[in-house]
C-alpha cells in the first residue's frame, strides 16, 4: 500500500518526499560512466586494426579466453556483450524519463532553447537525439556481436563494414556524440573535478569534452575506413577467417620441408 501511495503522491506515508527519482538518477549516472568508460576501451579495442591485422587477431582471441584455453571460446564474448547490453537496456530505460513525452513538450523545450542559447541546453537536446538513435542502433550492433561472436577479427568485421558501413558511420557519431556529452554532464552534475572555481572548471571540462569528441571521432574514422579497405580486398573471400602471420609462415614451412 505504501509503495501504492508513494506512486501516486511522490511522497511516503509519513510525508518525506520520495527517493525514488535519485535513486533512479544514480542508476542511471552509475550505468551511464560505465558504458561511456566501455566506449573508450572499444574504441581502442577496434582501432588496433590501424597498427596491424596481427594485433587486432590477438586481441580478439584474447578476449575469447586464448590465454586460458586450448582452443579459443567466442561463447566468452557473448556473456560479455550480454551484461553489457542489460546495462544499456537500463540505461537507456533511465534516460527515457527525461524525455519529453508529447509533442507539446517538444515544442516548449524548442522554444525555451532558441530563446536561451545555452550550450548545456543545446547539449543535452543532442544527447537526447543521439540517445534515441543509439537505442536502435546499439541494440542491433550489440545483438549482432552477441549471436555472431566468432566472426570478430580482422576480415570477419571487414566483410561486415563493407556491406554494413552507412550504419556504423551513423553509429560512430551518435555514440561518441552522446557519450562524450553523457560524461562531461556527469563531471557537472556530481561536481567531480569542481576545485576552488566552479565556472572556471566548467569552462576548462568543456574544452577537455570537445577535445575528447574530436579524437575519438577522428580515431573512429580511421578505423571505419582501415577496416572498409581490408572488406573491399577481401571481398572476392567474403567469409574466410583470417589467419595469422605466423600461423602462415608455419603451415609455408612445413609445405616446404615435405616437398624437400
């Protein structure tokens, strides 16, 4: 009963104001840092391709627990792309309340921007758009990575960006967009990295937002085009799993030696 009346009054039975919109807020703050810190690290992840094919490969067969296994287990990624993706189910759940919910409020909140030109306004309409992008964008690449798991490599996400590239260009902006944004709205929220002048700070965490936004942007289409040119080379193999370097040169050696 009590949760009942909490519901409809937002306030407990004893009169106290509920907690409930902060608890909601710090989950979603909470599962916001965690996957803006996750995009970083995929970032660098995938971009690995940019210093050779050979790398990228270890790294990928790292992640499919090479270290610890005989025989690599893809089945290792999909349980980690499933928690990721019940955390940005949840986020994404959060961040919906925030949003305005008929048109009307659209065109007040329009209006109230135009008429503020405030950065921080202007920031989080974006962030709203690319939020809601990303909740079909991410969830489809999310639910490709957890089904498909043992196609990541240097020519299985080749053969994909070449057949798939207007939508992880789309992807690439809404999630740095977004995150960035997200992380810098957390630092100013929570007062983190606030010191002795709180304007100052501000002014010096938004050069530092964009700063971020640029590299990872740029490293992103790096990467997307490094990736686009392995596809369009080995789009006559479409589906071959790349082998490496040094797994090559064994199986030249032993060709070698027999015909000798």
């Amino acid at each position: 009963m009590s949760d009942l009346i909490e519901g409809f009054l937002g306030k407990s039975v004893d009169g106290k104001k509920s907690r409930l919109p902060a608890k909601l807020d710090y989950i979603q703050s909470a599962t916001g840092l965690f996957l803006g810190l996750f995009m970083w690290g995929h970032m660098f992840f995938v971009s690995t391709i940019l210093i050779s094919k050979d790398f990228m490969y270890s790294l990928t067969k790292f992640m499919e627990g090479s270290m610890f296994f005989e025989e690599p287990k893809p089945g290792l990624v999909s349980l980690a792309v499933g928690a990721v993706f019940i955390i940005f189910i949840v986020h994404a759940a959060m961040g919906m309340r925030k949003l305005p919910a008929s048109f009307r409020q659209w065109q007040i909140y329009r209006t109230h921007m135009k008429m503020m030109k405030h950065d921080e306004t202007s920031m989080w309409f974006i962030q709203a758009v690319t939020g809601f992008s990303m909740f079909f964008l991410g969830s489809a690449h999310l639910f490709l990575m957890l089904t498909q798991p043992g196609t990541i490599g240097p020519y299985g996400s080749g053969d994909r960006m070449l057949t798939l590239w207007p939508f992880y260009l789309m992807l690439l902006f809404a999630v740095e967009l977004h995150g960035s944004i997200g992380l810098y709205r957390l630092c100013i929220k929570w007062g983190w990295f606030e010191g002795e002048n709180a304007k100052e700070t501000r002014k010096t965490l938004k050069k530092v937002k964009w700063a971020i936004t640029v590299f990872f942007l740029v490293l992103g289409l790096a990467t997307l085009l490094a990736y686009l040119k392995i596809g369009m080379e080995h789009a006559d193999k479409a589906g071959e799993k790349y082998h490496p370097t040094s797994q090559i040169e064994k199986i030249y050696n032993v060709n070698t030696e027999v015909k000798a």
